[in-house]
C-alpha cells in the first residue's frame, strides 16, 4: 500500500466508522518505521521481555530514510564553528561527540550483522564552494583539532573540480539506507504493521495510550512517536515547531569509472554527492534558491530544482555528459528553528497565548533531525528509549527550550 501521505492524513467518519478492527496491547508501540523507529526498535529489543510492534504508514524506510543520500556524517548542518557559535563550544562539542556514538553504533552492528547494508567508512569531503566557505572550513577544522577531533583540513580542492579546498573527515560513512532500515527491523524482531496510518493518538481509559489507524486499535504503556516530518500532520502541538522541507535527488546510469571515493558535502550542506558501489552517480540537493517551493509534503520533483541539479552536474562532472539519469525521487525533512531535534513527553501546558495545550503521559518523541537523521540515528533513539523507559533527562534536546525562548519573547 503505497500513498502520498501528504494527500490522506486524517480519515472520514463514512471510510472508517463501519469497519471492524483488531486489537492490539503491547508494552511499547512505536509509529513510523523510519530509520528512526528501525532503530527505537532496535535498541527496545535489548530490553528483556518487551512486547513491541511498529505501525508503518507505507513501508518500512518510505518517508526520508528510504529517500536520504545515505551519508553518516558526525555534527550537524553547520560546520563546526557556526556550531560553537550557536550553542557555545562545550555544548557543540557534545553534539558532535554524540553523532559519533551513532557512527560507532552503527559500525558495530554492520559487522555483527555481516553488512547487509552496504555500510562503508570511507570518510567525507565537507567542500568549499566560495572563498569564504573555505574560511569557515578552516577555522572549523583548527577547532576540531583543537577540541580532540579526526579532522583534517586541505586548502586544495582534492577532487580538483573547481572547488576552494575542503576538510576531510575520515571517520564519516555511506550506507544503503533503505537496507539499513530493513536490517535493523530484523534485528529487533519487531512486530510490524505495514499500510497502516495512525490518525488517532489518545490517553487509553485503561490507563496508558491508544491508537488508532485503519486496520487496528493498539493500547499500550508507552508510545515512541518518531514521524519526523509528518508529526504535525498526526498531532497539532508540533505544527509551527517543525517545519517540512523537501529534498530532491538524481541518480544517473552507471558511469565507466570511479570518479568518487569519498561522500561529498559541498555549499554549507546544500549540495551533496557520492558515487555508489555500482559506478552511479547520486547527486542531492540544490533547493537553496527555491526554499519557498521546498517548503512543502507533497512528493514529487520540479523542473527548477532538477534543472538545478543537472547543471551542477553538467559543471562539476564532465564524465557523466550523455550518461543519463535513471532516478529522480524528492523526501521530506523536518527543521526545527535551531537546527536541533526535539525530545520529550507529550506533556505540555500552553505557555504562549493562543498556543495548544496537549497532555498524553506515555507519548515519547524524537522528531526533527534537520537533514542528518541517519548521524542522529543510533544515538539519539537510543537516548530516547532512555527517556520513555528510564525516566532520563532529554537535556540539549529538551522541548522546554522552545517554551523557555516564547516566555523570553513575550
Ligand atoms: C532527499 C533527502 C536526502 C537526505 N540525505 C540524508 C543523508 O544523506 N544523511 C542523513 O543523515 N540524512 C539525510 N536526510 C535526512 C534523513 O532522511 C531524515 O533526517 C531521516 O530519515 C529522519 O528519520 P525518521 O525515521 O525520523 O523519519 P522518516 O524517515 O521520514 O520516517 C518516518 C516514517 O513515519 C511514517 N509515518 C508518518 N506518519 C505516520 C502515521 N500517521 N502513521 C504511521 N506511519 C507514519 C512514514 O511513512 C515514514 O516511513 C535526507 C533527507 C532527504 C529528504
């Protein structure tokens, strides 16, 4: 069952009143079979005697996950010192250390699950594509070193393309993303119920949570909301506090030679390329000039960014002229205002006028991974399992910061 999930999010009284449904009771439900809720499941597994299951609208890696470039990069979309700048060095500092604990993850479960998932740690080019882009990668780079990083800055263009010089970040990755979703849902052995879109989320009479989608009624202790882009679509407290942004991808046919070895990271994060184990070119990104456009769930491509991307590709890759282009797909990402994921309990009181309140203890969420999902994978849904199933702090991430900043506002 395949949809646009933009298009169908709630569901009429005439499609749904007459149907009949099975029930469900299980210790943790997780929504949103993302590379997210792959890894919620994941890490719930190593919990003894956990009853779980996955409710998935589509298939399992169908939102961004499945649509991602497949780049496991340590940070975030700022380069190292906008980083420190926006949160303070020791603050930034954690959040790069805490994306490397995915990448360490996500490199242990590769080796004791035989890499079904084409995981390969051949590093990252982040790229300069104007003299000032490359002051920044120099000075992100010196404070990198300075505060215990791998990090290595090259004030040549190391792919000799016309680019200002880069730094090289050895221990970034590249994956097959769909795989890696597929392989960590076997690994859990989580129960999933795929085509099944959750439209209603409420406080169980019986105590803990229910929820409801076409063909089933789940009850269960805890919840594990993990849609990403999608949640204000389900639950109206996160409209206005994530926003939909989408991407757009090419990939051509099979070049005839290797032209990349490592995972590119060029203009700020906005353009992004790789060649993949087949010889293909997969080139993403080029929306910065369309933001308003981009701005949107619907998924499908457009002329003005895939035209940008073939002119990128027409001027940085001579070698793939006349090569043509077998896939053109767009996805969805969720922003947050600053650029870090939202963590927590669906536990808030209105603090601004005209805000909504919502209270459903047993909600748990971790949305918002600002276009590096799969960096905050591992890490951060394992901090979020903490969260709902040990009372642990959300810190950094912590929703409270948003209300803190509108009081401030006030
Ligand atoms: C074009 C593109 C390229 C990207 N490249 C990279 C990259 O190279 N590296 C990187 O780190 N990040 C990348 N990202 C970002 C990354 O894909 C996301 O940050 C990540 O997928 C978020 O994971 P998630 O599991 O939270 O959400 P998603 O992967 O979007 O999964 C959410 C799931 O929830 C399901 N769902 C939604 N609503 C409901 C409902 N009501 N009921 C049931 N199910 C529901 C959806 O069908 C979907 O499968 C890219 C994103 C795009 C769009």
């Amino acid at each position: 069952v395949t949809f646009n999930l933009a298009a169908f999010m709630t569901i009429s009284y005439w499609l749904d009143a007459h149907r009949e449904k099975q029930t469900r009771q299980v210790d943790v439900a997780i929504i949103g079979g993302g590379i997210m809720g792959a890894c919620a499941a994941w890490w719930l597994s190593k919990r003894k005697g956990l009853k779980t299951a996955l409710i998935e609208a589509n298939k399992p890696g169908w939102g961004a996950a499945g649509r991602s470039g497949g780049f496991v990069l340590r940070g975030i979309m700022a380069y190292y010192d906008q980083a420190c700048e926006r949160y303070g060095r020791e603050q930034a500092k954690w959040i790069f250390q805490f994306t490397e604990q995915t990448q360490a993850h996500m490199a242990e479960f590769a080796e004791q699950t035989g890499n079904q998932f084409q995981y390969q740690r051949c590093g990252s080019y982040l790229l300069a594509c104007s003299l000032e882009e490359l002051h920044y990668l120099e000075r992100a780079a010196a404070m990198l070193v300075e505060d215990g990083f791998t990090a290595e800055y090259l004030k040549q263009d190391p792919l000799k393309r016309d680019y200002y010089g880069a730094i090289y970040n050895p221990g970034d990755a590249a994956v097959q993303p769909a795989l890696l979703v597929e392989a960590l849902i076997a690994a859990s052995g989580v129960s999933v119920l795929q085509g099944e879109q959750v439209f209603r989320l409420e406080p169980s009479s019986t105590g803990g949570v229910e929820i409801e989608s076409g063909g089933y009624r789940i009850r269960c202790d805890r919840l594990l909301l993990l849609t990403n882009a999608y949640a204000p679509l389900l639950e109206q407290w996160f409209a206005g506090k994530l926003q939909p942004v989408r991407g757009q991808v090419i990939v051509t046919r099979p070049l005839k030679k290797q032209v990349l070895d490592r995972i590119c990271y060029a203009n700020f994060g906005y353009e992004y390329f790789r060649q993949l184990p087949d010889g293909r070119l997969l080139l993403g990104g080029c929306r910065e000039p369309f933001a308003a456009e981009e701005v949107t769930y619907a998924d499908n491509v457009t002329p003005s960014v895939q035209t940008a991307l073939i002119g990128y590709l027409k001027d940085r890759f001579p070698e793939a002229a006349g090569v043509g282009i077998d896939y053109r797909w767009s996805g969805v990402m969720a922003f947050t205002r600053d650029g870090l994921p939202l963590v927590g309990e669906l536990i808030h009181q209105p603090v601004v006028t005209g805000s909504l309140p919502r209270s459903v203890p047993g909600v748990f969420y971790a949305l918002g991974c600002n276009g590096h999902g799969l960096g905050w994978s591992f890490a951060l849904s394992k901090l979020l399992v903490e969260v709902a199933l040990d009372g642990a702090d959300p810190g950094l991430f912590s929703a409270s910061r948003l209300n803190a900043k509108a009081v401030a506002a006030q």
